[in-house]
C-alpha cells in the first residue's frame, strides 16, 4: 500500500500535473494578453494601499491577502526546492523555473481574481473565498462534486508534516548536534510539541492575527534572505555572470543532467516550479478571497506578484548563491543541505546561523498559513461550527511530522496537494471569459479616472 502511494505521488507530479499547469497556464497567458507583464506596474502600486477601502467586505487588506499567500509559498521550497532543482536538473533547470513563474503569474491572475468574483456565505453566513465557492457560484451546483474532491484533497493534503520535519531537522543539525544537546527521539518530542504550542499561539486567532504576524514575517524573512545572499554574491561576484550563462546554457543543451536531455531539466524546473509558488494548486484564492476588495481585477493583479516574489526573486536568489559557491558542483546534493553548504562556503562560522534564522521564519510562516487553508475546506464541508475542530488535528499532525518517519506520509500529502489543482484549473479556464471581460472593464474605468 505505501509503495502504491509513493508511486501515485510520483506519476500525479509527471507529466498529468505539469500538462495541467503549464499547458493550462500558458492559455491563460497568451488569453489574458501578457497581463504579468502589461499589468505589473499597476499591480505594484495596487499593492502600496493606494486604492485600499477600509469598508469593504472582507476579512483582510489586499497586502495582509498577498503577505499571507507569500508566507505560505515562501517557505522551505525556496530553500531546498532550488538546491533539488539544480541537484537533479542541473543549472538549466532554473531558467524553466523561471519561464513556469512567468506562467504562473497568469494563472494566479485568474484564479484569484475569480476569488473575489464569486465568493461565497458559509454556513454561519460569513463571505468566504476560494476554488470550491467559485465552482459553486460560478459554474452551479452541478459542478460541486468539484468542490467537494478539492475541500477532500485540501483537508488531507495542506498539513505542515514536511515543515515540521524539515525545521526540526535542521535545528538539530546547526543548533543541537555541534553541542552535543542532541538525544534522538526525545529531542523530537520537544521540538515537535515547541513548535506545536507557538503555531497554536496563531492560528488559534483566526485570519486575522494569522495576517497580522504573516504582514510582519514575510518581509522581514525576506530581507533577511535578501542580505546574506547579497554578502555571498559580493564575495563572489566574479561568479555572477558566468553563473547566469551556465542556466541558459544548461536550460537549451541539459549537458549536466545524466544524458543530456533537455526534457528532464524542463520537467524538473517545471516541477520544482509547481512545488514554490503553487501557482494553479488553489491556495492562494482561498486567502485572497478573504481581502477586504469590491474589485476583482485589482485582487487579481496583487495575487499575481507572489509567483515573481517567490520563484523570480527568491529562487533566483537561492539558485545564485549554490552556483557561485560552486556547491552544487562539489558540494553536499541532498536539498536544504546543499543550500547549507552555500551558506557556510560564503558566509563561514555565521553563515548557517543566519539560513537556520531563514528556515525557521520560512517554515513557521508556512504552518500558520496551511491550517487556515485547511480550515476553509473542513469549513465548507462540515460547517462553520465544526471548523475550529480542524485546527486541533492540524496542530497534532506538527508533532507527527517532527517524530516520526514521512516517506509514504509525505507521498500521500503531496499526492493530495496535486489532486487539488484539477478542479482549480479546470474552473479558471472554464471562467475565464468572465475575467477577461472584468479585466477590460476595469482598465477602461482606471482609464477615465486617470488613476491607472
């Protein structure tokens, strides 16, 4: 039964998914008319505040919904992610990362902007958000058995195991071990129910204080990201250039991957993609669809800055430091150890200190995040009196994930994860007229206001 799992996960994660996304995605693209790229600066001064109503419906701001969605996918992906991209696809493998964000900006475009499109009341009659209330609203109740496979898939699939293994991990390697502080199983225990105790803390209190943290964690994480690469990149900047000319080179002749395929780096960059930003998977409208915004369009355009954040900005950043290290030649090919190594080569003595800060901020800012997603689904099941029950089972799996062996777990959780992205896509490409029709309304009215 494991292998079965482990198996489903690895063919779901092939080609099904990354046809979904990346075909699906570069319709909506081409569809929108470039709108990552004609709509970006208007996005950027979206994001400011500058057309903020503080008495609109909703339960968040714009920049909390866009923080909060980032806090979710700016996380160990970025940070292990990257270093099994390179690890497996070689260089190229970023430049495709890079080509799926463009992509995926498109596809969170949609998806959210349809968020706030058709939002939805549960059933205490609060105004929800999310894949499963725009099938419902926007395609009808015929289509709901969509919903309920998404809400199934999200339930089981957004849990923080992974986060919660992978930052325990990592503690008792740089924190723990070097002081010999480190006892196996019941170093586990502690972490696994440290972290449990500060999560609950949070998600206890809603969106709202879930907001509230994330808007201070996000772009304190990423400055302090931003920084020690910016150190590591002064140290080796005579790497920068040739760096950059070994992913575009890599990305067209695959010549560091085992056989020279070209298909293996696309897959790879495209999966590992995927894995970051979430594009298309459906847990960011489920947030956006939270903003206090009257306009979908302008939800839309905030929502489609996470994947240039998260895999143009961050990633880049990530992939730059393995590769003017020279790590990812010579050094250490398991994930977050790779990206270690970075750290150390380039930053000695502190280095590791200041990644196990970034991992730390990642990791946690993810599981704040993940359980609100999961209570919107087991909300939209079960009811709104039932929901907070979810959280109780979210925060026992954090220990789980700290303790116990996750290989078939992981698969399962992943392979669920993916599961969630068919009714996602298929609702943002069978709506799609809907946006395309807001979006030409809404910049005709910028226009006459002389506001865009």
């Amino acid at each position: 039964m494991g292998q079965l799992i482990i198996d489903f996960s690895n063919w779901i994660w092939g080609w099904p998914l990354l046809s979904l996304l990346l075909g699906g995605g570069t319709l909506l693209f081409l569809y929108s008319g470039i709108i990552p790229f004609r709509g970006f600066a208007h996005a950027m001064k979206v994001v400011s505040g500058k057309y903020d109503d503080p008495n609109a419906k909703g339960d968040i701001t714009s920049f909390q919904a866009l923080t909060s969605a980032i806090a979710a996918t700016v996380g160990l992906g970025n940070i292990s992610g990257v270093a099994l991209a390179i690890g497996m696809g070689g260089p190229g493998a970023i430049f495709w990362m890079w080509m799926s964000a463009f992509v995926g900006m498109a596809t969170k475009y949609f998806t959210c902007t349809l968020a706030i499109m058709y939002r939805g009341k549960d059933s205490s009659g609060h105004i929800q958000g999310g894949p499963m209330y725009v099938i419902e609203e926007g395609m009808g109740k015929k289509w709901r058995f969509l919903s309920v496979i998404f809400c199934v898939a999200g339930i089981m699939g957004l849990l923080a195991i992974f986060q919660a293994n992978q930052l325990t991990e990592v503690m008792r390697v740089v924190l723990l071990k070097p002081f010999g502080l480190d006892y196996g199983s019941s170093t586990r225990w502690i972490l696994g129910i440290s972290m449990m105790l500060l999560v609950a803390t949070v998600i206890l209190g809603g969106i709202q204080r879930i907001a509230a943290v994330a808007s201070k964690m996000v772009p304190f994480m990423v400055t302090l990201y931003f920084l020690s690469v910016l150190v590591i990149l002064y140290k080796f900047s005579g790497q920068i250039i040739p760096s950059f000319w070994a992913i575009i080179n890599d990305a067209f002749t695959g010549e560091a991957v085992l056989g020279g395929s070209v298909g293996a780096v696309i897959i790879t960059g495209a999966r590992r993609a995927a894995f970051s930003n979430e594009a298309g998977i459906g847990t960011a409208p489920m947030v956006h669809g939270a903003s206090k915004n009257e306009e979908p369009v302008r939800e839309g355009l905030i929502a489609m800055l996470g994947p240039f954040i998260d895999t143009i900005v961050v990633c880049t950043l990530t992939a730059m430091t393995i590769m003017v290290t020279g790590v990812w030649e010579t050094g250490e090919k398991d994930g977050v150890l790779m990206t270690l190594s970075a750290f150390q080569s380039g930053i000695p003595v502190v280095g590791k200190y200041f990644l196990m800060a970034a991992v730390l901020v990642f990791a946690l800012s993810t599981m704040f995040t993940y359980s609100y997603y999961g209570h919107k689904c087991f909300n939209y099941l079960f009811g709104a009196d039932k929901a907070n029950y979810y959280n109780y089972f979210y925060l026992l799996t954090i220990v789980a994930g700290a303790v116990v062996s996750l290989k078939v777990v992981m698969s399962f959780v992943d392979g669920m994860y993916a599961v969630m992205a068919f009714p996602t896509m298929i609702s943002a490409i069978y709506l799609s007229p809907k946006v395309m029709a807001a979006t030409k309304d809404y910049f005709i009215r910028m226009k006459k206001k002389n506001t865009l």
